[in-house]
C-alpha cells in the first residue's frame, strides 16, 4: 500500500498530514476537478448512495 499512497501523493490526488505515529489523508477535489472535470462525480454516481466498504475480513456471515 506504501506505494499507492505515494504515487497518489505525488500525482497531487491526495495530500497527507502527519499527526505523530499517525498519517491522515485527504483528497485534493479541487486540484483532481480542475485537472480531469466531472471525473469524481461521474465515480460517485456510478457506485451509487447506498455504496458500502467491503466486510472487514472475518465477520463476513
């Protein structure tokens, strides 16, 4: 995963804050719209209001 944040990082689709031990991420929307209009939008209204993360591992049923 390593790898992805830091390409995602230094693409400018996120930014990270270090707090400590801790890493947060955020999206840069703003700077992701101006270079590619519509695209997060077009995602999220593809995936739907009722879209979930996946069950952590072992408490599926």
């Amino acid at each position: 995963m390593t790898t992805h944040w830091r390409i995602l990082r230094e693409s400018g689709v996120v930014c990270q804050r270090v707090d400590g031990r801790r890493h947060y991420m955020s999206l840069r929307r703003a700077d992701l719209d101006a270079f590619c209009p519509g695209l997060l939008d077009a995602v999220l209204t593809a995936i739907g209001p009722t879209a979930a993360p996946p069950d952590p591992p072992g408490e599926r049923p």
